[in-house]
C-alpha cells in the first residue's frame, strides 16, 4: 500500500477511535437510565442490568459504526484540508477520486465487520437479551422488590410489603404477605426473613422467622392464628416460553428460508447497513473537503443531517417492505440508489465535470446583424 494511503487511513482510524467511544456513551447512558426506571418500577431486578447493557452496546454497533466512521472521515480529511495538506498532496499528482477511492476501500472493510455483526454477532446479542429477560420474569419476585412499597405479583395472587432490606440485599425485615388461595385469605408478618435457593433441585424459597400467620374465610367464623419461629414458603417458577424473533436469526439462509415480508424486510435491512457504510465513506471524502478559513468541523452539522435522513428513508422503507406498500424488485434499494446519485453528483461538482449540467448555449438566440 503507498505511503500516502497509509497515512489518510491512519488519520481516519485515529479519529474513528475517538468517535466510537464517545457515540456509545452516548446511547449506553440514555439505555441504562432506561433500565433503571425499568428497575426502580420493579419489572427487572438489579443484578441483570450490567449484563443487559453489555449485550445491547453489541446489538448496536452495527448502526454505530457506519455513523462513526463517516463522521471520522469528515474530522479526518477537514483537518488535512484545514492545515493545507490536502493541497499538498493536490501539488504531488494525488486527485479526489484517489481519495475516494482509498476512503472506499476502507469503508469495504468496514462493511465487512459491519455484515457479520449484522448477521451472526448482533442476532445472536439480541437471543441472549431476550433469554435475560425471560429468566428475569420467571425468578422470584422478591428480587425485584422496592422496600418500603406494597408489590403485587403479576397473577394478582398475593401482596409483598418489606419494610427494609439488609446492606448485603440478603435480609429482609419486617416482612407482611398477603395471599389467596379460593376464598382462603392468608397473612404472614415476621420480622426477618431471607431468601433460600436448593442447590439439587433449583426450587427457590423464603424463609421467614419470628412471625404469625393468619388464616380465615371472609364472611366466615372461622379464624386461626399462627405463631411460628421459622415458616418456609416455596416461590413457584413460571415457566416462560422462549419466542425467538426475527431480530435474533442468525446467517443469511435462514432469512432466506423464511416466508412473509417481515423475513424480506429484515434481509434487506442487514444488507443495507453494510452498503451504507461504502455510501458514506465515499460521501465523507467528499463532504470533507472545505478551505482553510472553514477549519475542520465546517461540515460536521451537514454530515449528521445527511446521516439522519439517510437511517430515517431507511427506516421508512422498511416499514414499507414489511406492509408490502412498496415492490419486491424495489425494497429498500432505492434509498441507497437516491445516496449513490448524491455521491455522484457531489464528485462530478467537485471535479469540474459537466455531465450533470446541460449547455443550453445552443437555444440562445443568434447574434442581430446590424
């Protein structure tokens, strides 16, 4: 590879290691915010969030990395173009559409990465959250408890009240549970009590220590109270079906395979964001190119709303391969050829050419003779 290659490449990678980490950050933050409500609510318990946030900061780079990568090359070139190397190399016999073309060969390797987090790392990201998820909803419901609030399960069956629970989240105090069974009403209040898992057979329990049990019938005379030392409850496991989803299909034969639009849709989806990656690259090497007096972030806002509205006609054309609103020849291809037209365009601008600009010189009216 020439060294000059090497070197817009170097530039390039350099600033797509600074991007990368700051865009994620960015989308990690807003995620975990979310996951935390979900948990303050008591629809996850605490010790899945780490795990949720790793598996979807996977998910997601395959639509990270095309953004990051374009505004790299705009970073990378405008400051070449800023400090005047740019028109160095000019001086040196190197022409825009080398640069093109060696930003292009970089965004193919790209693609490259991006296809198989599409079709074989994201899927697979997606099948572990979603098994994440379902473990969650079938554990114990005492995991997921807010002290100090009334829960109540989600088959409406009992209440929980703890009052506190200990540092370590291993104790509970102040316990009171409410049940029925039939027309049965069972109270349990104790003072203590923890949690207790059996290692041969995985049945969860609770135990409860130094509290009474009140059982009666509403309507009824009959009324017992219980006082106990210790009283164990087994916590029943909902079995939860696992439902794999098109997200979660791994390879291309098996979207191939399957029938319906959503299948064509999600095919197409995984094959346009590596082809979005070409697009951009070659349209950041273009984009990049400013004066001087511009500096290297002048068409930094103008990349991100080109990028903004290149995933929303994407995301638009989806929506429509999956209603059938658009022809299977047609799919989600015309966005990408709309993008290409631009590339296109924006290089023959950029070199002079006047392919794209008829002369209409031809239908001027002939000079008057005197």
């Amino acid at each position: 590879m020439p060294i000059i290659d090497r070197y817009l490449i170097k530039e390039v990678t350099l600033t797509l290691l600074a991007v990368m980490p700051v865009l994620l950050l960015i989308f990690l933050s807003n995620r975990f915010v979310q996951y935390l409500a979900e948990a303050a609510a008591g629809k996850l318990p605490s010790d899945v969030l780490w795990a949720l946030l790793a598996f979807r900061s996977i998910s997601v780079l395959s639509l990270l990395l095309p953004l990051a990568f374009f505004l790299s090359v705009v970073l990378a070139l405008g400051r070449l173009y800023k400090d005047s190397e740019m028109t160095v190399l000019a001086a040196c016999g190197v022409s825009p559409l080398r640069i093109v073309q060696t930003i292009g060969a970089a965004g193919v390797v790209m693609a490259l990465l991006v296809a198989a987090l599409t079709f074989y790392i994201e899927p697979w990201a997606n099948g572990q959250t979603n098994e994440i998820r379902k473990r969650a909803e079938a554990t114990s419901e005492i995991k997921i408890i807010t002290p100090g609030r009334f829960k109540e399960s989600r088959q409406g069956d009992h209440i929980l009240y703890v009052e506190r629970l200990s540092p370590d989240m291993e104790k509970m105090h102040n316990i009171f549970i409410q049940s029925r069974q039939g027309d049965v009403i069972n109270i349990l209040s104790s003072e203590n009590g923890y949690q207790y898992v059996d290692k041969k057979t995985g049945d969860q329990f609770v135990v409860l220590e130094n509290g009474n049990r009140y059982e009666w019938t509403p309507g009824g005379s009959d009324f017992k109270i219980i006082k106990y030392m210790k009283y164990t409850v087994r916590i029943e496991q909902k079995d939860v079906p696992v439902q794999h989803t098109l997200r979660e299909v791994t390879g291309v034969d098996p979207l191939l395979r399957a029938l319906g639009e959503g299948a064509r849709a999600e095919l197409q989806w995984r094959l346009s964001l590596p082809i979005s990656m070409v697009l951009l690259a070659m349209l950041g090497a273009l984009l990049a190119r400013t004066t001087p007096r511009q500096g290297r972030y002048g068409k930094l806002f103008i990349a991100v709303l080109v990028y903004v509205i290149y995933v929303n006609l994407m995301t638009v054309a989806r929506s429509w391969v999956e209603q059938a609103a658009t022809p299977s020849l047609l799919g989600m291809w015309w966005v990408h050829g709309l993008v290409l037209m631009g590339v296109v365009a924006l290089f023959a601008q950029q070199m002079g050419l006047k392919v794209l600009r008829p002369d209409f010189s031809a239908l001027r009216a002939p000079p008057r003779a005197d």
